[in-house]
C-alpha cells in the first residue's frame, strides 16, 4: 500500500514539473479548460451567398443599426434643441453618452447570435482583420449597417423635421477650438476603445481558460461607448462608427455634416486596425516558459 502512494506522489512531481510557469490567464494552471483554436475565416466564402443565416444576420446588422441611430439622434436632438437653451433641463452630455452607451448594450445583447452584434463598420473591420470573418460577410455587413444608419437617422428627421434641420441633424464635426488632427486622434483612440474591448469581451479562449471570471460581453462593449462619449463628446460630438456619422450626414446634408467627414472614417478604421493587431499580436501571443 505504501509503495503505491509513494508511486503517486511520485507521479505527481513529474506531471508538475512539466507544466508550464505562468498565470492563470496565461494557461499555466492545471485545471485550464481545453481550448482549441478555429481556422482563420477565409478570405472569400461563396457558400455564404446561399445561406439563409448569411443573409438573416445582414438582415439583423441593419434592424440594429437602425434602432441605433433612431434612440441615439432622438436624444441628441432632445437636448440640443432643448427651447430654454440649457442643457440642464434635458438628460444633457451625460444621458446622451447613456443613450449611445446602453443602446449599444441592449443591441449586441439581442443581435450577437445572430451576426455577432457588429452595428459599427470599424468593429466589423478590426474583426475582418482578425480574420474572425470573410470578406464577403464583412462587406455585407458594413452596407447593411450604413442602410440601417441612413434610414434611422431618416425616420428621426420625418419625426421632428424643423428640429432636426435646425440643429445639426447629430452630423458629427470637428468643434471649434479643436483642430482636424485633435478630432482624428481622438476617433482614433476612442475607437480603439471600443474595438479592444470589443475583442477582451468576445474572446472565446478567454472565456475557457478564465471561466471563473463570468462576463456579458455587451455590458462592457456598452459601457465602453459610454466612457468614449462622455470623453470625446465635446471634440467631435463622437463618431467611432463610420455608418452612424454618415447616416446623420446624408440625412442632414448640409456642408457643416461633410466638411469633416473623412475624419469619421479614417479615425474609425485606424482605431480598429491598431486594436486588432494590439489583441492578435500581444494579447493572443502569451509567452510561456518551461521548467525544462
């Protein structure tokens, strides 16, 4: 009996020493769970094309999008054409970024499983880039969430029309006293924001090497738009997704809307790539050092 637990013990030693240093979230523990890691996304999918879900997520991209911006300029509208000229008697800066920052969260939550709850063309880039979807799908993605955009902004105009066009429609700009590399940098930063959380929040080997840390991955998407908004708010009214600020702009249309427009494209598209390379290339790329 003796020499059996001896064996045991001894077992155990050798197993230990075989297993990696590191921390938990570097997989180091014994009780991680397996993780398997799925194929890149091919590039082009065909069979994609006769799918019925492929079509029913772009379907659900544009609905989402839609309900986006009709909560989100609503709000806007509310306070910046509050009559009393204070913004005191509204929901103000705050409940605008709460309005932005809990759609989203209500939004990804009904949508993720059905297109991944995506509603932004930058977030849709960064995981392109990441190779977690086709360049088909991607494409698709970014028409049907810009429609949904330009439609949700229309719906608000129809509503308040005197409203809408004399208060700047929710068209994103560059404010004054900010210069066009102040409001680039900060679309840029702000997106990556979103972006890397976006990435943390949905990422499914973290979910099996760290499950005894449970997570809503669109409460912490949600509220990273609202810390972005209450942030960025007062340089460029906040953009970060590309079919929000032109589906205001072309809805708007007035020269204020596309003076600065490129910016909310290009800031937006840079803030996602740089997060998609800062998770693929430094998050997912976790060193591990043998006792060996």
């Amino acid at each position: 009996m003796e020499g059996k637990e001896e064996d045991v013990r001894l077992g155990a030693n050798r197993y230990s020493e075989r297993q990696p240093i590191g921390t938990a979230a570097q997989g180091g523990g014994a009780d991680e769970k397996d993780y398997k890691e799925p194929p890149p996304a091919p590039l082009f999918e065909a069979e994609e094309l006769t799918s019925w879900s492929f079509y029913r997520a772009g379907i659900a991209e544009f609905l989402a999008t839609f309900l986006f911006l009709y909560i989100s300029v609503l709000t806007v509208m509310g306070v910046v054409g509050n009559p009393s000229g204070s913004k005191c008697g509204t929901v103000g800066i705050q409940g605008i970024a709460w309005s932005f920052g809990g759609m989203i969260f209500v939004l990804v939550y009904c949508t993720a499983g059905i297109s991944g709850g995506h509603i932004n063309p930058a977030v849709t880039f960064g995981l392109f880039l990441a190779r977690k979807l086709s360049l088909t799908r991607a494409v698709f993605y970014m028409v049907m969430q810009c429609l949904g955009a330009i439609c949700g902004a229309g719906v608000v105009k129809g509503f308040q029309t005197t409203l809408y066009q004399g208060n700047g429609g929710g068209a994103n700009s560059v404010a004054p006293g900010y210069t066009k590399g102040d409001g680039l940098g900060a679309e840029i930063v702000g997106t990556f924001v979103l972006v890397y959380t976006v990435f943390s929040a949905t990422d499914a080997k973290r979910s099996a090497r760290d499950s005894h840390v449970p997570i809503l991955a669109p409460l912490p998407i949600g509220f990273a738009v609202f810390l972005v908004h209450l942030a960025t708010i007062p340089i460029t009214g906040t953009g970060i997704n590309p079919a929000r600020s032109l589906g205001a702009a072309i809805i708007y249309n007035k020269k204020q809307a596309w003076d600065d427009h490129w910016i909310f494209w290009v800031g937006p598209f840079i803030g996602a790539a740089l997060a998609a390379i800062y998770h693929v290339v430094v998050i997912r790329a976790i060193p591990f050092k043998s006792r060996d």
